[in-house]
C-alpha cells in the first residue's frame, strides 16, 4: 500500500502539487467516527514514508482530533486542516505551542453559525476565528478559511452552493479562502 501512495504522491508533485493533504478518517455527512488512536494509526506509516521519500514537500493533514493533531506536529507536519475550526481551548493551545499553518473550516455544523442569513454570519465567524488564532502566536499569512463546501443534505445542495459563492464576501477577510470541491456528491 504505502509504494501505491508514494507513486500517487510522486505523480502529484511532478503534475505540480506544492501541498500533499493527508486524511485518516472520513467527515462526509453520515461518516463513521473512529477512535483518535484508529486515525493516527492510518495515518503514522503514510505520513513517515512521505516525509522519508519527499522531504521538501508541505505536507497538510485534515483532522479534528487534539490526539491526531500533536502526533502529527510532532512528525513534521506543516500544516493542520480542521473542519471544526478548532473549536476547542484543547486544540487552540496545540496551535498556540505548535504554531503551524492551519485550514479552519466552519462547516455549519452543530454549534456553528448557520441560518438563511449565510451571508452576514459566515464572514463574522470567520473574522473572529482569525482574531482567536493570532492570539495563539500566529501569523495571518498563517490561516486559510474554508466556508465548509459538502457538509450538509446532498438533497438539498443550496446551502453548499451559497457558501461556495462565498469567496468574494469571506475574502475580506483579508485571508485566503479554500473551497474544497472534491468528491461532492451535490455538484
């Protein structure tokens, strides 16, 4: 398995990739959660034999797990992409004595903000999310935001059209804006 992923690896670097994302669990609507230990154990001897054949690549990993966030941190990751948007004083003190790059998503989800107002909370979450994360030391060269393309009813694609039509708003910001488009089944 790990020779497959390497020539995945090497064929996305050749095509141009200058950012390798890695992912130990799935968080489509309706996933299966695993244990913060399942997911590193995915994700421990893909990220060493990357880190081992591709030095000089950035390397991300998508996770929202605190466990999941320090092991990889402390295997050389570059880059921590969270679709929570570290949500938790626990996860913001692994940012604030890590300080690495990260992806903070507001994916609509429970406890985020979301309603037919889109539009005027998306871009306040995310001002303050930016505020939070450059107490914890960071840069904001540092953050990128995501407005959460994917995460919600297929059925009823509209509220991941309406934040995929939210980079304009949301770059004001002033940060740069991901919208992760992959594998969505609404498109």
């Amino acid at each position: 398995m790990c020779l497959v992923f390497l020539k995945k690896a090497e064929l996305a670097l050749i095509d141009g990739a200058s950012v390798l994302e890695l992912g130990g669990k799935s968080s489509r609507p309706g996933y299966q959660d695993i244990s913060p230990k399942e997911e590193w154990n995915r994700l421990k001897g893909p990220l060493t034999a990357l880190k081992e054949q591709f030095p000089q690549v950035t390397v991300a990993v998508d996770t929202d797990e605190p466990f999941v966030m320090e092991r990889v941190l402390d295997a050389g990751v570059d880059i921590i992409n969270d679709i929570d948007g570290f949500d938790t004083d626990e996860k913001l003190n692994i940012i604030s004595a890590y300080k690495p790059a990260v992806v903070a998503m507001n994916n609509g989800r429970a406890g985020y903000p979301y309603s037919e107002e889109l539009f005027d909370n998306l871009d306040q979450a995310f001002s303050k999310k930016k505020l939070e994360l450059m107490e914890c030391g960071l840069d904001p060269r540092q953050i990128a935001i995501d407005p959460g393309v994917g995460f919600f009813d297929p059925k009823r694609g509209s509220d991941s059209l309406l934040r995929a039509k939210s980079s304009e708003l949301l770059s004001r910001t002033g940060l740069p804006v991901m919208i992760a488009i992959s594998n969505k089944r609404f498109f």
